[in-house]
C-alpha cells in the first residue's frame, strides 16, 4: 500500500509553523485549546488529539519551517496508524510529502514482521507524484546499499540496472568478465578478477539522441576487503557500502527518467568486488589502463580509482556535454567534512555553483572542494605515469580526484563526488544506514540546466 496518496479525506493533521502556531491556536474550539493546555504542548512537535469516542479527533505537528525538506522527516514515525489529511500551506506539500515517506522508509528484506505505517493523504496528484518520484529514488539508493554483499554482487547490480533501464524504456548493456580485456578495460578487470563474480561494466542508455549528452559514472565496488592490502575487520564492517556511488548514480538517473528530462543520458557502473585470491592484483604491479597511461599499484585498498579511470575514458567517446562521477572513494573526505556532508569537486566554476546553490535550497548540502594541481605531484611513480594513491596521508581526497581528473581532457565539464553514502546516527527522515547524499542537489540543478 502506498503511504501517500491524494485523497481528501482521513484524520486532520495540520503541519504548522512555529510562528503561526499561536494564531491557530486561538482559532481552535475551547476543547482543543484546553487539551493542549493540560498535557503541556508548548507549540513544538507532535501533539494528537483525542475525539469523544476514543479514537483520533486530529493530529497537530508543529516545526519551525515545513517548506524544508526534513522539517517532518519524523512524523511518519510518530503518528498512530492510520490515514491522515494534511492541511499545511500548499508551497511547503511537496517537503512535507518527501520528508514523510523518507522517514518512513523501511529496509524490511530481511525481515518477518514488518511494522504497520501512518498514511498521507495531501489531496493533490501532482504533490504526490512529485514526492513518490523523489523519495522512490532515494529509497533506490538505500536499498541497494543496505542489502549485504551477498546479495549485491556486480551480477545484482547488473539485474537492477537492466530493470530500470527496461522500466523507462531505456537500453542495457554489459561487458563481462574476461571480455572486458577483449574490449580494453584492463584496470576494472584487474581490480575485480580475483573474485568469483565476474568483474562487469554496466552500461544504460535513454532518453533522446538529439538532446544534451548527460553521462553519469558510479563507482560500483560491491564489496572491498581491501585486496592483498587488506583492510582489518573494522575497516571492512560496512564495505558493503562501497558500491554506494553505483547506487547514488541509478538512484539519480531513476529520477531525470522519471521526470523525463531533457537530456540524452548515459549511466556507466564498473562493478567488481575486490577480492583476495592466487591471481589478485599486487601492489608494486603496473597497470596499463585504457587510456593508455600505465599505473603502479601503491596500494590495492585504493582500487575505486582504478575501476573509475577506464569508466570516464570511455565516457569521453560521446563527448557528453556533462560527465558526473560519484563515489566512496575516500576516508580523507570524511575526516575533512565529516559523514553528512559530501564533497565534491568540479573544473566549472559555473557548474559549481550551480550544484550548492541548488544543495541550499533543497537542504541538501554539498560542499566543493580544491582540485590542487600542487599535489600532483605526490601520485609520482618513478617505473609508470602514475601511481594510484599518494605515499602520505595527507590531502586523500585531493589527490584522488587529482589522479580521476588525469585521465579527462582539460576542458571537460567534470563533477567528482566523494561521499560516505552511509547515516552512522539517525536523524529525522534520515535513518541509519545506506543514505542519498547530494542527488536532489544535482537533479535539481540539472533540471535548470536542461529544461
């Protein structure tokens, strides 16, 4: 069952502004304003109130701005069963809509007994189209990134990649295994050839060949135990995550589909699971990658790179107007920014600021970070062009977008975003786990770039 729809009717809930409250207070029925007055509501939160018979007579949340985004990101779990009508400002449905159905997200595949949610009704098809469109892309990006590695291995995301593209009747595509060597993918066939599920890139297409090229890559590591570099067991904990900006790429390209924009997309996913085995790659190796630059292997635990360089070369064959990498690419973004607060980096000032702008106005926030040609220097390799991590630990995040941003010509328009893809506390609407960081902020802005 749908936990929003647009009838009329249900128990009234109004959604309130902390500034509005007293107003609306004092044009309530004296059993209304006495209710509130005995069980010492004070104008903030969740205060429901009872009917004569027992049941609900009405539900009143109040928060300090309903048009942002998550301001009721908790009411889904507040509410007792059953159906709600909204009255709320009709600017601020659509937040209240989204933040509704993201709080009420569920990652219930493993479970027996799943728990019974409240219901939305907001009275108005085109809010609840435009919320389900939203929240139905973030929840794509949550389940794919929750469920274990077990069941998310390169040939799952090669099965939810095809069934996108055969919902909006995009085209699919895929290179398997040792075929990518046949087709000149050699570090994404390196990075996943010691597992026994085959290294994949994953290839959608939609939308009309006469628009704007739009290519999204996603890092689509499935699970990373680090290689012969191999992680210790609290590094590798959450590594199922590590496929989360494969995840954050369909998510996003489950919206510009759904709301059909305007723009001839391109998804690539190299998928691979990093695995350790007799014929893993080693570090000290040299890789010659597709473009042709050869790379020493400074440290197997630094493979999304490698995997993401011949995705964003092959990018460059449509010459896409736009190319937007996302990945978990490293520790050092999250020391810097923290866990909530993706960065990104850009060579288009224009684009740049076109992307926080629009992370601002959504509340959803992304923070742009230095392409610092400097540290160039520190990926020197004295046997290859290049090495794929730097020696030090300083400036991580940099110096891997530094070595993505080697294998793109200068000019190219070029987002890379580094994110945790992963809430480690809940917040409203914003539950622990697998989380879509900075997706609204792209579409949105790609929405105002292609419309």
């Amino acid at each position: 069952m749908s936990l929003i729809n647009a009838e009329h009717q249900g128990i009234p809930l109004h959604v309130i502004n902390h500034q509005n409250y007293p107003v609306w207070l004092e044009a309530q029925p004296e059993n209304v304003g006495q209710w509130l007055k005995v069980t010492s509501f004070e104008g903030k939160g969740l205060s429901t109130i009872p009917a004569a018979d027992g049941g609900l007579a009405g539900a009143i949340y109040v928060v300090e701005d309903s048009s942002e985004f998550f301001a009721c990101g908790a009411l889904a779990n507040l509410l007792p069963a059953g159906q709600y009508f909204l009255h709320a400002e009709d600017k601020d449905k659509v937040a209240i809509a989204f933040a509704f159905l993201a709080g009420a997200y569920r990652f219930e595949r493993y479970k027996s007994s799943p728990e019974s949610l409240p219901v939305l009704a907001v009275g108005d098809q085109g809010v609840v189209d435009t919320a389900t469109k939203l929240a139905s892309a973030t929840a794509l990006v949550r389940d794919l990134i929750n469920t274990p590695a077990g069941d998310m291995m390169p040939e799952h995301l090669s099965e939810v990649s095809a069934q996108l593209a055969r919902e909006f009747g995009g085209e699919f595509s895929e290179i398997v295994g040792d075929e990518l060597l046949t087709h000149n993918f050699p570090t994404i066939h390196a990075v996943g050839r010691a597992s026994q599920h085959a290294p994949r890139l994953l290839d959608i297409r939609w939308g009309d060949n006469n628009a704007p090229k739009l290519t999204l890559v996603g890092k689509g590591v499935c699970f990373d135990s680090g290689g012969l570099d191999v992680k210790p067991a609290s590094g590798m904990r959450l590594m199922k995550k590590d496929m989360g900006g494969a995840a954050h790429v369909l998510g996003l390209a489950r919206m510009i589909m759904a709301f059909n924009l305007n723009v001839n997309l391109r998804v690539l996913i190299p998928a691979v699971e990093n695995a350790i085995a007799g014929n893993a790659f080693r570090p000290g190796d040299v890789i010659t990658t597709r473009k042709g630059l050869t790379v020493e292997i400074d440290n197997t635990d630094a493979e999304g790179r490698l995997v993401l360089c011949d995705a964003l070369d092959l990018a460059l064959d449509d010459d896409p107007e736009l190319i937007i990498d996302f990945a978990t690419l490293t520790g050092a973004m999250r020391v810097a920014l923290g866990t909530e607060l993706p960065g990104f980096f850009a060579t288009k000032d224009d684009t740049a600021q076109g992307i926080t702008d629009a992370g601002v106005n959504n509340q959803d926030p992304v923070w742009r970070m230095p392409l610092h040609q400097p540290y160039m220097d520190m990926l020197n390799s004295d046997i290859a062009d290049l090495s794929n991590c730097a020696s030090g630990p300083f400036g991580g995040a940099i110096t891997a977008a530094l070595y993505l941003q080697k294998f793109l010509p200068a000019d190219v328009d070029w987002c890379h975003f580094d994110v945790m893809a992963y809430n480690i506390r809940a917040l409203p609407g914003r539950p622990k786990g697998g989380e879509a960081f900075g997706i609204r902020a792209v579409f949105d802005y790609l929405q105002t770039r292609f419309s």
